[in-house]
C-alpha cells in the first residue's frame, strides 16, 4: 500500500478530511465482494486501467470502502501470520502488493468528498473518517507485523538490501514506531481511542467551515454595490448569483476566490468591511458552525498522545520526520524572516496612507483596505494594471504554457483524450508520454472549475502512484482549482496569482510523473511535508519566463503576445506587496507552531491567537491568512498540523534551487541544470532523504540569502 498524496495549496481555504498521511496496507479483492460492487473491481482501460468515474453511485462508496479495508487487513494479517522467517520479500514488498482495492475505492471516496459533496456524501464522510482512523491505527499497532518489520530493518545491512530497499524498510518500521508499535498493550489502545476521536473532530471542523462558507453570501443588489468591480469579477458575481437562484444580482460569496477580488476592487468601503468580517469569522461565530471547542479538542487529543509516545508535544512528534527535524529549526527560519517581513509591511501601509490622504478618503488603513490601496500603490508606482494583465492570461493558453515548459525541461508531451471517464463533463484528461508518440508516462485529470460541493483553493490529488517492482505501473494525477467559468463562448481570464497558482499545482502533478522508483510507496510526492512543496514552487517560475509568456500570454480578443513593456512592469512590480503576502502566511505558520508546542495545557483558541499575535507584534493592518477557527490545513486533519511553516521552509528551497538555472548559461530552461533537477529531485522520489537530494542537486546545503533576495527584504 502506499501513502495517498492530497496536496493544498497555501491559499487553500479547508481540507477535506482525507485519509491520513501515514502509510496503509493493502488487501486483495475478493471476488464476491467486486461482483457486488463496482468500486471493488479493478481499473479497466487502457494502461493500467483508469478511475471507474462513469460507475459510481454514492451508495456503492460507503459498502466498497468497508470491504477494501476490511480486505487490506486480511491481507495483512496474512503476512503477519506467515510461517517463514521475515524478509524484504515476504514482508515488506508483500505489503507493498497489499491493499490495492482500498487504494481504488479511496481514490473515488477521496474525489467525492472533495469535489462533488452534498448532504449524502457528508453522511458518508462522518460515517467512514472513524473507521479509517480504526484501520490505520490496526495496520500501524499489528503486533507481529511490527516483529517482522522489525527483524527485516535490523538485518538490513547483513540481508544486503539496496538502498531503495533499505530506505522503504525503514519507513514502514519507523511508522510504526511513531505510531506506537513498541508500548504497551492499555497506550495503544489509548491512541486508538485518540486517534478515532480526532477524526471525528477533523470531520465536524471542516463541516462547520463547509456551512460557514456556503452560508453567508452578500447579494449586490444595486449599481452602487458594484462600483470598483471589473468585469471578469462582475461575471463571476453574476453567474454565483444566478446558480442560487438571483437571476440579475450579483453574489460575494464567503469563499477566498470570491472575497479576494472583491476586497481588492470594490470602492464601497462599508460593503468590503462587511465581506471582510464574515469571511474572518468562519468558524467563530459562536453559534452552532463555532470551532473554538472543536480545536480545543483536537489540541488536547494531539498532546496526549505525543505524551504517550514519549514526546514533549504535538510539533515535536510531526517535525522528527520532517526536513527541518526540530521545531526550533522551523521556529529559527521563520523568526529569522519575520522582523523583516513585518517591516516591510509598515512601509506598505505607509505607502498606502500616503495614497488614502493624498486622496482625501479620510480613513486609517484598516485590514479591508490592505488589498484595496495595495491595488492603488501598485497602479501608482509601477503602473502596473492586472486587469490588463489578465486580459492575456486565457486558461487554455497558460496551460498550454505549462505543458509547454514541461517539454522543455523533461521532454514530456501531453495529447487530450476524450474516451476515458470522468466524474463530470467538464473535467479533462491528458495522456503524457515521453517525447512526441514515446512511452506512456502517465494521465492527467484536470477539474478547474467551482461548482457546489466542491472544497475550494486549488490542490494536486494521485490517483496511482507509479512503481515498477512488479512490472511497470503509471502514475494517474489530477490537478483542481476554482476557477469560475465564463460566459459561452467566453475564454476563462486567469489572475496573475491563478496562473501561478496553476503552475504551482502542476509542478505536484510533474512531481508525479517523472517518479521513477521501484516500489509505490516512495513515489513522486510521497516525501515529507516541508519538502514536497519544493518542487511544486519552483515550476511556478517558468510562467513570467519570455519563452512563455512570449508564446502563451495572448489578447484573449487580439491575439497578440503580452507587449515587453507590460512583462517589464510585471517584473518590476515582483516584490511588490511581499511584506503582506510573506506576513499573513507566516503569522499563520507561527500560530500553528506556537499551538502546537504548547503542551497539554488547555487551550482557548481565542485568547491564544490574540496572545500569540501581540507578543510577535502582528501589524494590526492585516490578519492571519488562516485564522484558528477555519484553519483547515491543521484542524482538518493531522497532514499540516506544526508543518504549514512547510510553505516558507520549501520557498527556501525553491529559490535556492532557482538559481542554480539562473547561474547557469541557459537560465530557466538550461539542459545540464534540467537534466540535474530531474535526475536528482523528481525521478527519486521518497527513495532518497530529502537533504541527501537537494545537496545532490545542488552541490551543498540550501542557503536562505536566496529567499530573502526574492523577496526584496534585507538579507542581513
Ligand atoms: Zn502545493
């Protein structure tokens, strides 16, 4: 079995509640039960076998769901129970063949709940999240697995494993020592309650947070309302309008991608502080969608278990398999970072009060008139328009962009196909090959657009995972994001940010493709969180390259390329609000660090982030970019739990890595440093330590300069 990847975006708003990051075992199908249910079988198509998408009913998930897991853990115990001595073989690459029915129906359960939720799904959702925390915590406390996996990690050197070999053996040992593996008999049982209870929880935090978001929207209901808009915002506002039944109004809803563009273009000051309040308070309104008890939960469950695993807390526990190994490691970037960040953003607002007085608004910059005036300063001092941008960033286009560079740095070629299912008609799949009609590399599943029941923010997801130890197996990826559609007939304007966003998450998806591992386990991104936003980061840098941009940035009316005088100013204009972006960013990763060291005390979420906030002196100009109460990457599930810091953590290694093609005779598309990059990074996967690869890359340790250069902030 393998480690399932579902990776969020910074911006993301929620997580689903997923199926935890640890590792699960597989079983096989029996043959009844895929009779009965069609989720069971295995994949039918063409190589390989591609998601049942076209036969699922939401009644068959929930049975199949149960009998994969309930098939994994025959399975396993089938290895446990093995009478031959324990080997690589018999016990870890059997794990390995194990529980592929599971990986299927957790493939269909993890889209539905993500991307096509309802009342029905919800159900299912709370009904399964605690029996997958049973399962998992079965796989990881099994007794006389652990005994084998133990005797298979201490005999690796003498069993003369191969380094792939030596590295999967630990993890599947080293998981479950995490887990609990060596304690006694009434602590395991314990974490198991603990681990069930938390689940729950997870689950009710991202329904409240679901309910919060669909429940407030601000219908615009007179000219007034839409001063300032632009008109892709406009149309967005209508057609969310529309689908709720106001026909001819416009609709702010309490989703980021809605509330962003309005914060930044609405003139009706009155109308962005009220958006800005009932988006800030999702989950914290004290009525029954309030998480502030539902984190205190969470927060005591997590310290009691670290405790009974013999950690001094929550962070401890997350951060020793982590990149950064310590909390104080993580701690010591971001504070290293942060007086600068902050004192950027005091000239921001600066800058921007100079604006609102120069303008006689009368007003004292308040956290709904940072995007406002920041749009203000940006058209003032660079002169640079994003509406005008966005008039060349068509979604086609800059996806083409995207497959584009992909070719250059790894030969890739990507052809649409039209016969595979998939779970809507608006949803696209790719076949990438190597090189124009060379070998199959693998699919790609692309779902851009927002709809009802779908978690917003953007994110990858893998379907499969690729390997080869037993005969060649290809990854399946998908990308998603929230993008509104336009009107017929229309293209889809892209934001800057969005396109990058969509290079972003394509840069997981590439993570993916170009995994060349033995065994599925190790695959691609399943490597650990600080490090597997890295190379996700750094393919977002090929977008404002000239050969894209020359290519691909075109009038979405007159076809022409994005004049070098426009791309001039988006260069110029790149540090621009960068004490806001790196701020809300890492007040966020800072309070989630702070938490989550906090031990076992009881918590109150509230007076804690407004503690934590005051001691770090928080500009009182802008928040958090996920306050406590709607936190989904770390109350939705364990996965960023002391590990959103990640984003900052990878930055560094992204812009390090960056100029390793910037100091190289071909820059951005140099075949010797692309070659490198692929050989060293995205080919291995979770095969090689995360440190031990990046020093292959590039030749030593990752140096923060190159973060902070990138950023415009002192480096000293
Ligand atoms: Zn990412």
């Amino acid at each position: 079995m393998h480690r399932r990847s579902f990776l969020m975006a910074a911006t993301s708003l929620a997580g689903a509640a997923m199926l935890p990051d640890l590792a699960a075992a597989e079983p096989a199908p029996p043959a009844a039960a895929s009779a009965a249910n069609p989720l069971l079988a295995p994949w039918r198509g063409p190589n390989g076998g591609v998601p049942p998408f076209d036969r699922v009913r939401i009644a068959d998930i929930g049975p199949a769901l149960d009998a994969a897991l309930a098939e994994s853990e025959t399975q396993v115990d089938a290895i446990a129970a093995n009478p031959a001595a324990p080997s690589f073989e018999n016990t870890v690459a059997q794990l390995e063949r194990s529980g592929h029915a599971e990986d299927r129906v957790g493939t269909i359960y993890g889209v539905w709940t993500s991307t096509l939720s309802n009342p029905e799904v919800q159900a299912l959702e709370t009904a399964e999240e605690p029996k997958l925390a049973q399962h998992y915590t079965r796989l990881l406390q099994n007794d006389a697995l652990f005994h084998r996996l133990d005797t298979v990690y201490q005999a690796r050197d003498a069993a003369g494993l191969t380094p792939e070999q030596k590295r999967l053996s630990w993890l599947y040992w080293n998981n479950r020592v995490r887990a609990g593996a060596r304690l006694a008999a009434d602590s395991k049982a314990r974490i198991a309650t603990i681990n069930q209870e938390l689940a729950r929880n997870f689950t009710t935090f991202n329904q409240n947070l679901l309910a919060d978001e669909a429940g407030y929207v601000l219908y615009l209901t007179t000219q007034d309302d839409l001063r300032g808009l632009p008109p892709d915002v406009l149309a967005g506002a209508a057609s969310a309008a529309a689908d709720r039944g106001h026909p001819g109004q416009h609709a702010v809803l309490n989703t980021r991608s809605s509330v962003d563009p309005f914060l930044t273009y609405s003139d009706r000051r009155d109308l962005r502080e009220r958006v800005w309040r009932s988006f800030y308070a999702r989950g914290d309104s004290n009525d029954v969608h309030d998480n502030k008890q539902v984190i205190r939960q969470i927060l005591r469950l997590r310290a009691e278990r670290a405790q009974i695993l013999g950690y001094p807390t929550h962070a401890h526990w997350r951060l020793e398999v982590a990149m950064a190994r310590t909390p104080e490691a993580a701690m010591g970037l971001m504070m290293r970072v942060w007086p600068s960040a902050i004192a950027r953003v005091h000239e921001e607002v600066a800058e921007m009060q100079a604006i609102a007085d120069r303008e006689h608004a009368g007003l004292t910059i308040e956290p709904w008139d940072y995007r406002y005036y920041a749009e203000k300063v940006r058209l003032d001092r660079y002169a640079l328009d994003l509406n005008e941008v966005k008039q060349y960033l068509q979604l086609e286009k800059v996806r083409e962009g995207m497959f584009w560079a992909a070719g250059q740095l790894y030969g890739f070629t990507f052809a649409e196909v039209h016969d595979l299912p998939t779970a809507r008609p608006d949803i696209r799949v790719f076949q990438v090959r190597q090189a124009e009609n060379g070998p199959h590399v693998g699919y790609w599943y692309f779902d851009p657009y927002a709809r009802v029941g779908k978690r917003s923010g953007a994110w990858m997801n893998q379907y499969r995972p690729q390997s080869t130890f037993d005969g060649p197996v290809t990854t399946i990826v998908s990308n998603n994001a929230n993008f509104v559609p336009g009107a017929p007939n229309e293209p889809v304007l892209l934001a800057w940010d969005d396109a990058i966003t969509m290079f972003h998450e394509f840069g997981h998806g590439l993570h993916a493709l170009n995994s060349q591992v033995r065994y599925p386990s190790l695959a691609g991104t399943a490597v650990v969180r600080d490090y597997v936003e890295f190379p996700s980061q750094m393919n977002e840098r090929w977008l404002p390259s000239p050969e894209v941009l020359s290519r691909f940035a075109l009038h979405y009316r007159t076809g022409a390329p994005m004049p070098q005088e426009l791309r001039d100013k988006i260069t110029r204009a790149r540090t621009f609000r960068q004490g806001f972006d790196v701020t809300e960013l890492l007040a966020s990763a800072l309070v989630d660090m702070k938490i989550h060291l906090a031990g076992g005390a009881d918590i109150d979420p509230a007076a804690f982030e407004r503690a934590a906030l005051a001691e770090l002196r928080m500009p009182r100009e802008l928040p958090m970019r996920h306050r406590l109460p709607q936190f989904g990457h770390i109350f939705a599930s364990d996965n960023y739990s002391a590990g959103y810091y990640s984003y900052i953590w990878a930055e560094v290694l992204s812009t390090d890595a960056v100029e390793a093609f910037r100091e190289a005779p071909g820059g951005l598309y140099d075949p010797g440093v692309a070659q490198r990059l692929r050989r060293e990074i995205m080919r291995v996967g979770n095969s090689v330590e995360p440190a031990i690869a990046y020093r292959n890359f590039r030749g030593r340790d990752p140096d923060v300069a190159a973060y902070l250069r990138d950023k415009g902030f002192p480096t000293t």
